[in-house]
C-alpha cells in the first residue's frame, strides 16, 4: 500500500510538473507543442547517463551506452533541465520562424515520432529499445532509510521541487513578460505595433517550458530507475494538453488540477487495477475514457475548469487603446510613459 501511495504520489508531481512546463509554452504562448514529451525524455536521459555510471561499474553487459558517468546529487537533474532547454533552443528555430500554428504542431509531431523511433532502434546509443536500468536513487544511502521509508523521503522532495516550480510559473505569468506574451498569444498585430519581437520572447518561453521538462524527466528517472522509449510516446504529450486544457488554458491552478484528474485518476490509476478481460482491455478503456472527458469539456467548459483571470488578459478594446496611447506617445514623448505601454516595453 505504501509503495502504491508514494508511486502515485510522485506521479501526480510529474504530471503536474509537464503540465505547467506545457502551460507556459501553450497557455501563454500559444506555442502547440505537440512533441512536449521528448524534451521530458532528454531530461530523463541525462540524469541516467550521468548518474548510472560506466559498464565497469556493474553494468550488465547487454546493456551499452554511448557515455555514463557518476555524478552527485543534484548534478544530474540540473543538467536534466539544461539539456531540456539546450533541445528547445535548437529545435525552436526550426519549428517557430515564420509557421503557421498548424503547422507547427505538425512539425513538433513529427519530430517527437522521429526521435522516438531513431532512440529505439539505434542499440549503440541508449540501448535502443530495450531502454536504461538500474538507475540509482538519489540520496538512498543516507541515513540508513528503509525502501518504504526512502520512498516517503522522495515523495516529500518532489512536492517541494514541485511547489518551487510552480512558484516559478505563476511567477512568469504575473511579471511584465507575462502579460507582454498573452498580448502577443491574443493579438501579435497589437504587440509588435509596440515594438515586441515576437519570435524572441516566443524562443524564451519556449526555452523556460524546455527546462521545466527536462527537469521533471530527470525527476521521474531518478524514482522509477530506468527510461526508455516506451515512456515517452507521443500520447503522454496528449495526456498534459488535455490536462492543461481541462485545467484551464493560462492558469497554473488549472494545470495542477487536470494532471490530477487526466494524469493520475485517468491514466495512472487504472494501471493498477486487476486485468479484466482480454489483455489490453483496460487501456483501450482508458483512452476511451480520456477521450470523452476531453470531448465533453470542449463541448461544456471549452476554457477549462479554472479560467483565465480576465485582468491577466489584454481584450480587444484595451489593446486598441494600448497602441492608440503608443502612437500618441511616439508622436509626443513625455516623461511618464503609460503603465501598461511600459509593462510590455519591459516584458519585451
């Protein structure tokens, strides 16, 4: 019972984690980031090679790796998030310049699938599909804990890392840059007729949601002890849109909530019960589930269970008054410029 407790425990931080970092990409940014997942699975990865160790260290032999080394704990999940930002900073160019929203998505897609199938068919390089094991858990040898004990200790670690993540987010979402990036999400005619490049404050988002992911990869690793592509398929980048969706796209409270009703109640917790029926049954169920769930609240609360605070949104009229008040700024300076003129000045 323990045991079942601390996994879905440290599972709802994860989700709730993705759900944040995929938050600030779509919520705020309007980014469709439909391979969110893969930036997870980097962070997951990092932590395991510099964690595990060498082969001479223990390793069985069918597993090969094309590096490890054994770093201390926190090392391993800091570079889990500097990865996961590093993928966003390379990918970002590529899938944000000058596309379409639509065919962005299809493009994050698409490289989600790509890595995917290049990591679990390429042996040499993260033993293919067969994934990484025997991870080591941070900080077990401490005090002589016991594995249920250790398990707790883990369970309060990831509900203060969660915590200071989500201080973080609901930070960015309340700072000048915040409301310059849902300016530029409702309207970017608006916002770049106040001088905001949007494409760079699109990349820094876009890098801030990389490095939350990489470090909620690394985060998970580190409790379950072993990755491999079957933990990263392109549906778990689904299971947090809706989450962030049923949520409440832009709120934080909204993306904590639908990981715990999408991710923990929807998808984790069904693993854990007994088979029924032919094998398989219980997971097409499920999607099944999470289909209509997702259904009926686009069809009964299309802006989720917890919306956006209007006074964090810039409406039509405030925008035109924002670049009416700009224009009559340009033409005749003054000392004091508007407050919300400088707040995306600022944010920008």
């Amino acid at each position: 019972m323990s045991f079942y407790l601390t996994t879905i425990a440290v599972y709802f931080v994860v989700y709730a984690l993705g759900a944040l970092g995929l938050n600030l990409q779509f919520g705020l940014g309007g980014i469709v980031n439909f391979g969110f997942i893969v930036f997870e699975a980097a962070g997951a990865y990092t932590a395991a090679l510099t964690s595990i160790g060498s082969r001479s260290a223990g390793l069985a032999q069918s597993e090969t790796y094309f590096w490890g080394t054994s770093l201390p704990f926190p090392f391993p999940l800091i570079l889990a998030g500097v990865v996961g930002g590093l993928l966003a900073l390379v990918i970002g160019p590529a899938t944000m310049r000058k596309m379409r929203r639509d065919y962005q998505a299809a493009a994050m897609l698409s490289f989600a699938l790509i890595a995917n199938q290049v990591v679990g068919n390429t042996a040499g390089f993260l033993n293919g599909g067969n994934g990484i094991a025997n991870v080591p858990a941070p900080l077990r040898s401490l005090g002589g804990l016991s594995l249920g004990a250790y398990h707790w200790v883990y369970v309060g670690w990831a509900f203060l890392f969660g915590i200071v993540i989500f201080v973080i987010c609901r930070w960015i979402s309340f700072s000048p840059f915040g409301r310059t990036i849902r300016m530029l999400r409702d309207d970017e005619e608006a916002a770049s007729s106040l001088g905001v490049n949007a494409w760079t404050v699109r990349m820094r988002l876009f890098i801030v949601g990389g490095v939350i992911a990489g470090l909620t990869g690394g985060l998970l690793v580190e409790f379950i002890g072993a990755w491999s592509p079957g933990a990263w398929s392109y549906q778990e980048t689904f299971v947090l849109l809706q989450a962030v969706i049923l949520g409440g796209v832009g709120s934080e409270i909204g993306a904590v909530f639908g990981a715990l009703i999408v991710g923990v109640i929807l998808f984790q917790l069904p693993s854990f019960l007994p088979a029924i029926g032919y094998p398989g049954l219980i997971d097409s169920i499920q999607w099944i589930v999470i289909g209509l769930v997702y259904l009926v609240v686009l069809w009964f609360a299309p802006q989720g269970t917890f919306r956006e605070r209007a006074t964090l949104r810039l409406g039509s009229r405030s925008r035109r008054q924002a670049v009416g008040t700009s224009v009559r700024a340009k033409q005749a300076p003054t000392a004091n410029p508007p407050a919300v003129v400088s707040d995306i000045q600022e944010g920008a």
